[in-house]
C-alpha cells in the first residue's frame, strides 16, 4: 500500500463547504497492518503480520514526551519521575533493552515507532491513525489494525489521592523498569496487584479505610485496623485494579460492554479489519468495588482532581466551583437513562488534561452506587484527540487547504461564541465572511 491522499466521500446532494465531504486528508505513509502497542502482545502480532509478508508498522509512545508524564498520561506518574526522560535518546535505548522482542521485528521487517503517540483512529479504507511525536503531528493509513494498548491502572479516590507521590503500579513499572528514572524511596502498597520493585515498606491488600497524609505531596499512609495505624513514606502505589485501554476501539467505533471476568468495559466488537489482543483485549476479574465502597464515603472527597470536582459536586451536578455557576440540580437519580456523557457535560468531570484516566471509574462506581443504575452503568465515551496535543504540534499536521479555507464557519454557529447569558441572533453574522451568503 501506497502512501498518499484520502477522500472523504459522500452521497451526491447539496454539501455543506464546512463538512468533510469530498475533503482530502494526506498520508505521510500506508501500511498492510498498523500494531498500536510495543508490549509482547503487540510485537507478537507485529511478528505474525510481517511474517504474512505484510508491510507492518509497529507503534508505541514509550519513551514518553515529559509533558504527558506530568500530565500522568498515559499512566498515574504521581510526580515521582526523575529528570532523565528529558534525554529522549537515552530513553529509547533503555525501552529497546526492557523489550528485547523489538530487536526481532527490526530484523523481520517491521517498522517499529518509538515515542510515538496514538491520538485519533478513523474508520475508512483504509483506516487513518492520526499520530505525534514531541515535535509534529501526522496521518498514516493501514488496511488493517491491531489494538495491544495494553490497560491502566484503576485510580482509587482515598483521602489524599491527588498528593503528589502517589502512583499506580504501571506508573512505578515504567518508571523504575522501563525508564529507571524513578524518584521515590520508601514505598507503601494499596492492593494486591503485581509491583515491580524490591523494597516495599507496607501492603495493604484487603479493603480497609485509608487516609494518604501529606500537605504538598506524600508524607506517609495512615489505615484502619481496628485503630488507626500510620507508616511514614514518599511514595503511595495503588495496586487495586486494572481495567484495558478500550479508548481507541471505541473512538473506531466498536461496542464497548461490561465484562466482570475480564476487567470491567471491554471491546465487546469491533469494526472488521480491526483486532484487539493482550491486556486492551480484557485482564483479570474486577477486584476494586469494596475498595470503592471505602472511598466514595466522604462528600468533600475530591474526584476530578484535574476539573476540581468533589463527590458532593457530583452527586449534586453542579458544574466546577471555579466557575461561579452554582444552581440547583435534581441529582444523579434524576438522569437515570439519560445520554451517555451526561455527568461530564454537567458537571466537567473527565474533562481535564488526564481526560478521565484518574477519575472515570469514580464516577462510574459512584453512578451505580446513587443513581440506581444497572451495576456497570456505561462511562463517559472517548473521542480524538486520545493524547493532550500542544497546539504546536497539531499546527503541523498538514490539511486539505479546503478544510483550512472554512476554519471561520465555526465561528458562524452563534451558540460558539456568545456568551450563554446572551440570546442568539436570529440572523447570526458570519465572522470572516466566508458563509455571510447563509445568513441572508
């Protein structure tokens, strides 16, 4: 497959200039088959495909872009990440040594991009991924795809969570194994989950009370047992549970569902030409509902750590305190059946830079703890970009001068721009004069 140009297509009928239709979208390559994750799942599937004699691009975004691990992206870093992911070559090696598989899909044929982040999957033929690095962003089509994105650690809300130093234990993983770059030093464990590290100072692996003590990050973990008991430490390592990386199997437009066994919302179908493998495809049982039942107890608990979003907050949906809008809202109960991502749209939870990874399962539990709802009610959906994109990256995406032409009909929809206080216009003006001939 050859690299070049997309059309979007339509049915033959009036268009509007601003819509995708007929627009083209430039290919910097095209592959056979496209692997989205370097673990053994993914260099697995990338060895299979190349051995099909297919041209296979191999993606994964380790070594990080600092700026995503500040932003505990893709994982919670907890700030407990030293300086040295600022040396991208030297991290690439240090991935290239933790993942000897990489070296056998160099030698098979495989093109393999390091530090290369996933940010938007689009259903097509072929199929375009939109992808960046630290410095530009870009498109690449693939007749066929294989989701390895491996799964994330499920976020806990104990008091004090949002301390820095605390940490799931994928975060400590690719900080201390994959990056060696870890700062912390005593270290205490919530949950049974696998850590890898040797010293660990405590673990607490049944579901009890716990309080993360600290004013400006970490200072220690105090937990109920029948008293109270308190460990000095830096570091705090949630090992609760994990739950896949479902986000780009539902942004290509598969049926995500419930799945107990298999970690909680899974790709229960995908679009063909597309599969899903390793931990992205389902992990172990669901272990994390009476750690839950602990957390969600206190209705000042922070939730949203990014939107400033306290349990209260949420069960009122009240927008973010920081806005000023305070108003009287009927409760969780009132939006049983209701849209999706109703909690996000009214009260901005999941909205943040993190874009939900922290506080997702929160809100989840905390709608099939109040709301009445089914016990897996479905959690806000996903949609590009995937990754925090700094503008100057997104700016370097090259586009269809067409698209770039109609970039000032956004600003023809009223609703876009007026503040809500203010009524819409029955005859909207049309800033850049590009779409005035709609307004008359």
């Amino acid at each position: 497959m050859d690299a070049g140009r997309v059309t979007c297509c339509a049915a033959a009928m009036a268009l509007d200039p601003t819509s995708l239709a007929g627009k083209t979208f430039p290919l910097r390559a095209a592959f056979d088959h496209a692997v989205i994750g370097a673990g053994e799942a993914g260099i697995a599937a990338a060895l299979a495909a190349a051995a099909r004699g297919e041209r296979v691009i191999l993606l994964d975004e380790q070594p990080l872009d600092p700026g995503l691990i500040g932003l505990d992206i893709p994982f919670l870093f907890g700030g407990r990440v030293g300086p040295a992911v600022q040396q991208p070559a030297r991290m690439e090696e240090r991935v290239v040594a933790a993942r000897p598989g990489l070296e056998a899909a160099m030698e098979a044929g495989v093109e393999v991009a390091l530090g290369v982040s996933v940010w938007g999957g689009f259903q097509g033929a072929p199929f375009i991924l939109g992808l960046a690095d630290r410095a530009t962003a870009w498109l690449v089509g693939a007749a066929r795809l294989t989701i390895a994105a491996g799964a994330r650690d499920v976020v806990v809300p104990f008091e004090g969570w949002e301390l820095p130093g605390v940490m799931g234990a994928r975060g400590l993983d690719a900080a201390h194994r994959l990056l060696g770059d870890f700062t912390g030093n005593r270290v205490a464990v919530i949950g049974a989950g696998a850590v890898s590290f040797p010293e660990i100072a405590l673990r607490l692996s049944e579901a009890c009370e716990i309080r993360i003590l600290g004013s400006l990050e970490v200072e220690g973990i105090a937990w109920k047992d029948g008293s109270w008991r308190e460990l000095a430490c830096d570091t705090v390592v949630l090992a609760v549970d994990a739950a896949p990386n479902i986000e780009l199997a539902d942004v290509l437009g598969g049926s995500i569902a419930w799945d107990t066994a298999r970690g909680g919302f899974v790709a229960a179908s995908l679009p063909g030409g597309v599969a899903i493998t390793g931990d992205a495809a389902g992990t172990a049982p669901v272990a994390r509902a009476a750690w839950m039942q602990h957390a969600l107890s206190d209705p000042a608990r922070m939730i949203c750590a990014c939107e400033e979003v306290r349990l209260a907050d949420l069960r009122a949906l009240r927008p973010p305190r920081y806005l000023g809008a305070e108003g009287p809202r009927a409760g969780l109960a009132a939006i049983e059946g209701g849209p999706q991502d109703q909690v996000k749209r009214l009260t901005r939870a999941g909205m943040g830079p993190c874009q939900g990874r922290r506080c997702r399962d929160s809100v989840q539990a905390l709608l099939a703890q109040d709301a009445a709802l089914p016990a897996a009610p479905r959690m806000a959906s996903y949609r590009a970009p995937l990754r925090p994109l700094p503008l100057a990256v997104l700016g370097a995406l090259e586009e269809d001068p067409a698209l770039r032409a109609n970039w000032t009909g956004w600003f023809g929809i009223a609703e876009q721009w007026l503040p809500h206080w203010e009524p819409v216009p029955e005859e909207a003006v049309f800033i850049g004069g590009r779409l005035s001939e709609v307004g008359k």
